[in-house]
C-alpha cells in the first residue's frame, strides 16, 4: 500500500511539473512578443554562449569524426566497401549524431550555467529586487537566455558537424590516401535536402528545451543555496531527457514527410 501511495504521488509530482513548465512556456511566449525587447542582453547572451562553447563544441565533434571513422572503417573493409566511408559518415553525423551529442554537451554546459546562475539570483532575492525597481526579470532573464540558446545552439551543431566532418576526412586521407576534395565531394554528392532540413530544424527545439529548463529549474529555485546545485543538477538531467523525446518525434515525424 506504501508503494502504491508513493508510485501515485510521484506520478502526480511528474505531471504538475510538466503543467508548471508548460505555463512557464506560454509565459516566455507571452512576453517574447510583448515590447520592451532586451536586444543588448540577447547579444551579450548570444555572444555568452556561443563564443564560450565553441571550443568544447569543436573539440567534441572533431574526436565525435575521428574516432567513428577509426570504428568504422575496419568493418567496411572487411566488405570492400571502404569508398562509401565518407557517404555514410556524413549522413550518420549530420542526421543523427552530431546534433544529439552537440545538443548534450551544451546541456551540459549552458542548461547547468543557466540554472545556476538564475539559481543564486533567486535565493539572494536579487530576482525579487529586480520587480521592486521596476524592471521585468522574466523578459530580462528568461526570455533573453531562451532566445538565445534557441539560436545558438543550431550554430553550435553546424560547426560541430563541420569540424566532425574534417576530422573524418583527416583519417581517411592518412588511413587510405583520400584527398579532401575528393571527401567533400562524395559528402556532398551523399546529403539530400531530406538529410538537411529535419536535421537543422530540430536543432532549434533542442536550444529551447535546453534555455526553458534551465531557466525554469534555476528561476524557480527554493530552498537556499541547496537549491542552486540541485536546480543545476536537475536542469541538466530533465534537459537531457527532453532531447530524447524532441528527437524521437523529430525522426518519427520526418519519417512520415520524407519516406
């Protein structure tokens, strides 16, 4: 009986957190439209998490090419089917892998900086002294960071499948003498739009499931300096959940449209 109350409790907490994030959501919505707009801190966030998480994001996806070609190439030598080595790289990296790991690793990164960083804001009711001098905190601090991971993050992927990419094409070119423009051009020749277009889009709810997280978790933050850690832990854990899902309905969806 103890266990069925517990299993109904925690089935009802899951379910009021996900109805608490979904009007934290309509209320970024609400107030993204509604002037005044924080253009200069969007910029300065912008430029916070972008130009702070190139050089993670640059070295994840050029060992992320490295050692999937290094994996990968044994197997298909096996079958004499080495010349389609940068066909499949290319397509596996830029559909599927290198925007899930990418989205990850700025979870990591920018979901867990957020939450903290509204976190400490909130339990030293710096929050609190924001609405007393007249000043809107939720347009100022969450709108602006949810904008900009929403931007940012599709960046993030692009270069890192780029740099993913060229790290593949340096092992091919010393493991089987291939030129890289010869690389590019079967990686080209290999994308289709149907590769492209659902790819780069889900990359944009990625970035606003890691900004809405991190800025609900660390916006609603309770329980003094405790709090921040957990809501920093917390950000990272349900963001990472959130983009399996996102992806999940992504691939299912694009299926649908392009098979």
């Amino acid at each position: 009986m103890a266990d069925k109350k517990s299993f109904l409790k925690n089935i009802g907490s899951f379910f009021e957190e996900v109805g608490d994030l979904s009007r934290f959501a309509g209320r970024f919505f609400k107030e993204a439209v509604s002037p005044p707009f924080e253009f200069r801190e969007l910029l300065k966030q912008c430029y916070y998490m972008g130009n702070k998480s190139f050089f993670l994001v640059a070295v994840t996806g050029f060992i992320l090419g490295v050692v999937f070609t290094l994996q990968t190439r044994p197997t298909l030598e096996e079958f004499g089917a080495v010349a389609w080595m940068p066909s499949m790289i290319s397509i596996s990296i830029v559909r599927e892998i290198g925007p899930v790991i990418i989205a990850l690793i700025c979870a990591g990164r920018i979901g867990s900086s957020i939450g903290a960083e509204l976190g400490s804001m909130k339990v030293t009711e710096q929050i609190d002294a924001m609405e007393v001098s007249g000043t809107n905190p939720f347009k100022f601090l969450v709108v602006t960071r949810i904008a900009a991971t929403t931007l940012m993050i599709p960046l993030l992927v692009i270069l890192g499948d780029f740099i993913a990419l060229i790290g593949s094409a340096i092992i091919e070119n010393m493991k089987g003498d291939v030129s890289f423009q010869l690389y590019f051009n079967q990686v080209f020749d290999a994308l289709k739009f149907s590769d492209l277009m659902p790819a780069t889009v889900k990359t944009f709810f990625f970035g606003f499931a890691i900004g809405l997280v991190g800025c609900y978790k660390g916006y609603n933050s309770k329980k003094g300096t405790a709090g921040v850690g957990k809501a920093s832990n917390s950000a990272v854990v349900y963001t990472s959940m959130l983009l399996f899902i996102i992806d999940f309905i992504a691939v299912f969806v694009s299926d649908l449209f392009y098979s």
